[in-house]
C-alpha cells in the first residue's frame, strides 16, 4: 500500500484523519510543483496574486490579514513577487512606512498560467472519481467545514 492509501473502511477518526492529511498534503505538493513548473509560481505566491486580483489594491497588512499570515512572512512574499514584477509596492503619502501592494499586468498573466496549471492537476485527480464519490466527497468536506467552523 502507498502512503496515500486510505484506511479499511470503519477506521478509526484518527487514522482516517491521518489519511486525509496525508492525501492533503500530497495534492497541495501536487498542484504546487504543477503551478512552479508552469507559471514559476509556488501556491503560497499565487494565493497572494489571487487575493490582489480579486480585492485590487491593498496595504500589505491588509494582505496579510486577507491571507490570515503573519505580516513579515507576506512581505518577504511580496518582496520577491516585485523583484520578479508581478507586483508593484507604492508607498502612502501620509505614512512613509505603509506600503500598497498592487499586481502588475505580468502578474496577472503570471497568475493566469499558474491557475490553470494548478486546475489541470484537480481536474486530472478529481476527475478521476466517479460523478456519485465527487457528490459524497463534497459533502463530507462541507461536514468537516462546518466542524472547523464551529
């Protein structure tokens, strides 16, 4: 059995628990190395591109807190996203140590490529589930959604 095999059926929560981070963290590793191979993006530089494009234009707390990072690990992000010009920093007239993050048109077609590469990689590994095990899977991750929620 592979490290992604999932429990016999009636296992215990914890081992299916287990499981499921395994299989998680095999995705993630998945689409990642798809996106970084594709657009030169890893998932964590994405995500920042993909909350700029929705929200435009944000102070860098902002987008950290949007991001619910800490706010020097999303200027370390950001600082390499502008070196490679797929973002650009402006400061605030009124606070020199306030920054505004903005994505630049090569960042959005940075971002473009990355999610289509990481897209592909779901279509392949979801797709591979029968229509009836996508509706189940679904419904249990809203189940566990809601837990977490609480």
């Amino acid at each position: 059995m592979s490290e992604h095999d999932m429990t016999a059926v009636g296992g215990a929560p914890e081992q299916v628990g287990l499981s499921f981070l395994t299989l998680a963290h095999g995705v993630r590793e998945q689409v990642d190395q798809r996106m970084v191979s594709a657009a030169g993006l890893s998932l964590s530089r994405t995500k920042v591109l993909q909350v700029l494009a929705g929200r435009g234009a944000l102070h860098q707390a902002e987008l950290a807190d949007a991001l619910g990072q800490a706010p020097r690990s999303v200027t370390q992000i950001v600082e390499g996203l502008e070196r490679l010009g797929l973002v650009a920093r402006t400061g605030d007239p009124q606070d020199r140590r306030r920054k505004t993050v903005s994505l630049t048109e090569a960042g959005r077609t940075t971002l473009a490529a990355a999610e289509r590469a990481g897209t592909s990689v779901l279509r392949q590994l979801f797709g591979s589930l029968e229509p009836q095990q996508l509706t189940s899977l679904e419904t249990l991750l809203a189940r566990l959604d809601t837990v977490l929620a609480r």
